[in-house]
C-alpha cells in the first residue's frame, strides 16, 4: 500500500457510496459500494484475508477513486450500472444483464400495475429500479390495499366487457377489486386510483397522506376505531416510504451533468455521465486559480472544463450522442449540437444536487490532505477566517474565554479556558472564586474575574490575548469592557459577548448583534469556547458547592479531622448515608470514639 493511497483512504468521509479500486494500469479492476466508505475501504488494508481472491486483490489496488451519494439504496443502483458498464475483473457478482425490479404501470383502458424486470417493456410507464425485490412487493401490496386495483393479466376492452368475456373473481368478492372485466367501474372512476397511484410512486406522497390522515381522524370520531387503525398502518407506511432513487432514474437518458463549485484560489468541476439511466462514469477536476484567473468568471470556468471533458471522452460522445449537459452554471461558450440546462425541481435537478455534493467531497478531501502534510495551514485558516469574521486587529492566535456559575449567590465561581491556534490550551485553563460580589451578580463577578485575571498577567509581564470571548450578551460585555478600561487594556484586547439563544455575537458599543453562518468555523470555535467555558464552571461550581455542604457538617464535629472526614466519604459516598449508618458501620471505619462522635450528632 502506497502513502499516497494510504492518505487517501484515512480521508475517506463516512457517508454511503461507491468506491472503484484501480490497478497500476488505471484500469477499474473493483467497484463495490458501502454505508460508510471509510470504515468499508479501510477493513481491505487492516487485516488479513482468508478469501484467496479478496487477498490478490488488495495486491493489485494501486489507486482508488469513489462518489458519494444519499443512502445506501443508491449506492446499491450506481454499483450496479458501474459494474455493468467496466465488467470489472474481480467483481462476481451484477456482471451478467439482471437487473433490479421496477414496477410498471401499463396503458390500458384499466390500466394494470406489476413488476418486472424487462427494463425495455413498449407502451409502459417504470418506476424504479427497487435496489431489493422486497421493497417493491411491499409497496404494490400497499398501493392494492389502499385503492381497489385488478390484479388479473387479462386484457379488458370495452369488446371484452360487451361480450361478458370475464368472470368476476374472488378479488371483487373480497371488496379488492370493483369489477373492472364487467365494467362495473367506470374507467374515470379507476383513473383516479392509478392517478393516486402514481402520485406514490413518483415519490409526492403527501396528498395521499392527507387524505388517509383526514379519514382516520374521522372515522376515529365515529368510534370506528378498528377502522381508524388500519388507516394509520397505511399511513405510517406512506409516511416512511420513499419511492425512488436520486441516482438513477428510469426518465434520464444518456446526459450528462457538471456541477461547479469555487472557493478563493480553486475551482472543482464534478463531471458525471447517464447512459440509459444510470450513472456510469464520475470524476472531478481541479483548477488552482492563478492571480492573473481571480477575476475568470464561473461561466468561463465551466466552458472550460465542458471542453476539456469532451476532448478527454470523445469516445463516449460519439457513442452516446449526447445531446443534454445539466449544469449548476451555464457556459459562456456555444458548443454544436448540445443544449446546456439548468434544472430547477425533479430527477434532474437531484442528480445536479449529488453531483455538486461530488464536487464538495473533492473540496473538502483536498483540504484535509492539504492539513495532513501542513498541519499548521488550517489553524492558519481558521484565524485568518476569524480576523475576518469579527473585524480584529490582529489575527487571534490567543483566545480567553470567561463563564459564571453559582445557584442565588452562593458557590459563586468563574471560569477561564484558553485557546492557542483555536485548540484548548487546558495546562492555562483557571478557576475563580468570586471574593468581592455579595449575591447573584453576574455583571459585577464579570468585572471581578477579568480585572484579577489581566492585572496579574500585566504584573507578571505575560502575554495577554487578542481575542476575549464571553458568554453573555450586552450586560456582561459592558462589565468586562469596564475592566479593560480601568486597566488601560481597552486598546490591546479585542472583546466579544456571545449570547445563548441564538448564537448572536455582540460588540462594544453595538447594539445590533452580528449573526454569523452556522457553519462557519468562527462560529464553530467561539461556540467550542463557549461551551468549555461553561463545562469548567460548572465542574467547578459542583465541587465548590460540594465542599462547602461537608464542610458546615462534619467539620463541626468535635474530633474529626480532615482525615477522618475523607475516610468516611470515601466509605459511605455522601453525607446522608453517614447520618444513616448505625454506630456498628460508623465504627468498623473511623474506630469507636470518632464513631461515637458522629453518631450523638446525627442519631441521639
């Protein structure tokens, strides 16, 4: 196993997908698909295979490539149609022309629903493919539950019925069928249930669930509750279903897909290929922008990348004929015979969706390779992103943050937690008890904490921070705004308050919070401070208040020491169980005189 390779399969995300193993040839010598494809990839190099072909095969990887996608379901269809399309040496499995179940709804005057594996049926519409049998069984027994539809193969015509061709089965007797081969059901009547039908297997269930909901709640109001409850099976069934996969639809013909995605010195391009409805090629491109490229717009970016990849499968085009190219960014360029398309809802519009995640994981998976050789670089990132974030002077490579704890005043105790290239620093973590505030003041212990803890580091010629994070809003800012002022500080800490409903980030004499995105990393690291903050007090506070409870009742006790006191704590784990314990228990762990002691305290 190279370190290249090796680099590559511990950056892995764990999300589902397919993965594509590579010989030193380039050629696709595996394709498999996982739930989690790093912990999946990662089990062929940590152990030893008793499966000879499985152990020959991990010989032959030289390079790996993969896509992600939403579920495991769709990773089962895109492993299927890669299998198909590569005929790779080592898989045994998917190679020959079985394919999954779909299910098919015919164009009848009473129209018939069924599966099938014939892929290629005339006059028929598929939903599908169903990466398990199972599934789709299960929902053509619920669609025939719900709606009265025929489950007979006979060809019934408006010349059937007037020759009284078909006999009523035992389906119409059961009240599972309304007589469609008599006619007894008017086809608009039916239309209506493969209308509905269709609704729930293009996936918009919601109207169906509407409607089972309404009914339930009235037959509910009825006393039919037998009823009632059937209906909320069916209802919990159409509410957990989901009917198709984003992958790979049965309305997607031989297009492809680009899928842009920039940042501020790169640009990644996700290219995938849909032949027949199935996604049979992948891959993404980088361009590292040059100053002289910061100003190349993105619709000259995807002209270029469109291009490039033309010239590189000129093969496939010339194949497939591809006449529809899906894009997040129309080009700038005309090319010959292909329609550029920006989908906004659909099939289409979820296959740009998983292609551009496609571009993301490219994205993401160069940085932390980027992290890996340089660990210093996102550190560096994520201050500079800080910088930016909250206007500061400098780039905050030393971060304090202060948090109050205490229940009505008392076991008052504050906390500091400091963070050096946005990691905890915990050897410079502190605790403060709070000595100057009477009561539950948390503006006043704020103003208490900051000038005891910058008063020394200023005495002791320390360095002090760039960055001060409190958790609080408004009040607690103004007090440790106070502070610095008094020190002389004002000017060499920047300061911030984050409140803890939403997150909001106030400044100095603002009174407008600043919100910043959720996934930002400044928002990330000031909410990682805040919590550790938080954490610290309240650990603290805990002990203090534990301390302070012992204190005002053994200490009292005439003859018992600090000794004896931890002796009986770490016996009898709190201090109710002491007053519990008879003179018998007391004694067998401090002796008979300190046993007495205690015992006439709490028992005579």
């Amino acid at each position: 196993m190279t370190d290249e390779l090796k680099l590559k399969v511990s950056l892995l995300p764990d999300c589902p997908g397919v993965y594509r193993y590579l010989n030193k040839d380039g050629v696709i010598i595996y394709v498999g698909k996982a739930k989690n494809l790093k912990r999946r990839v990662s089990s062929y190099f940590n152990r030893e295979h008793t499966v000879y072909r499985t152990s020959v095969l991990v010989k032959h990887i030289h390079d790996l490539q993969y896509t992600v996608v939403n579920t495991e379901e769709e990773a089962l269809d895109l492993e299927n149609s890669l299998i198909k399309e590569f005929q790779p040496h080592y898989n045994v499995l998917l190679k020959d022309d079985k394919s999954y179940p779909w299910i098919c709804v015919t164009k009848e005057l009473y129209p018939r629903i069924f599966i099938t594996r014939d892929k290629v049926k005339r006059g028929v519409k598929l939903y599908g493919p169903y990466p398990r049998a199972e599934v789709a069984h299960a929902l053509i027994e619920t669609l025939r539950k719900i709606y009265p539809l025929r489950t007979c193969s006979h060809t019934v015509s408006r010349e059937t019925i007037d020759a009284s061709k078909h006999q009523l089965c035992l389906q119409y007797h059961i009240k599972r069928c309304e007589g469609c081969c008599k006619g007894l059901v008017t086809p608009e009547q039916y239309g209506t249930y493969i209308d509905a039908a269709r609704q729930i297997l293009n996936g918009d269930v919601k109207q169906v669930s509407d409607y089972l909901m309404q009914r339930m709640t009235e037959l509910a109001a009825q006393l039919k509750f037998e009823e009632a409850n059937e209906l909320k099976r069916k209802y919990l069934l159409m509410e957990n279903y989901r009917a198709r996969s984003v992958v790979v639809s049965p309305t997607i013909h031989n297009v492809d897909v680009f899928a842009l995605l920039r940042d501020e010195n790169t640009a990644f391009v996700n290219y995938m290929h849909v032949r027949n409805g199935a996604v049979v090629q992948s891959l993404t491109l980088e361009y590292r922008l040059q100053r002289e490229d910061l100003d190349t717009d993105d619709e000259s970016l995807m002209s270029k990348a469109v291009s490039e990849i033309r010239s590189q499968f000129a093969e496939t085009y010339a194949r497939d004929r591809v006449r529809e190219v899906l894009v997040n960014v129309a080009p700038d360029v005309e090319f010959a015979g292909i329609e550029f398309v920006v989908p906004q809802k659909g099939d289409k519009r979820q296959l740009l969706a998983i292609s551009l995640k496609n571009a993301q994981q490219s994205r993401d998976d160069k940085l932390k390779m980027m992290e890996k050789l340089n660990p210093e670089q996102r550190a560096m990132r994520t201050l500079t992103t800080m910088q930016r974030d909250l206007h500061l002077p400098a780039l905050p490579h030393h971060i304090e943050c202060f948090d109050n704890s205490n229940i009505m005043g008392t076991a008052a105790v504050a906390s500091c937690v400091v963070f050096r290239d946005a990691k905890p620093s915990r050897t410079d973590y502190r605790h403060f008890n709070i000595k100057t505030v009477e009561g539950p003041d948390d503006f006043a212990s704020m103003r208490e904490v900051l000038t005891r803890r910058y008063t020394r580091l200023r005495d002791e010629d320390k360095p002090l921070p760039q960055l001060v994070v409190l958790d609080g809003g408004k009040g607690q800012l103004s007090a440790a705004v106070e502070a610095l002022e008094a020190l002389g500080l004002r000017g060499t800490i920047s300061v911030i308050g984050i409140a803890k409903r939403l997150d909001e980030i106030y400044f100095p004499g603002d009174s407008v919070p600043l919100y910043i995105n959720k996934n930002s990393e400044t928002i990330k690291v000031v909410q990682r401070l805040r919590d550790e903050a938080h954490r610290f007090a309240i650990t603290f506070h805990r002990k203090q208040r534990s301390k302070s409870q012992l204190h005002s009742e053994l200490d009292e006790i005439k003859g018992i020491g600090p000794k004896t006191k931890q002796l009986l704590i770490k016996h009898f784990k709190s201090l109710k169980r002491i007053k519990e314990a008879s003179l018998e228990q007391l004694t067998e762990v401090v002796g008979p005189s300190k046993a007495k002691a205690v015992y006439k305290v709490y028992r005579l």
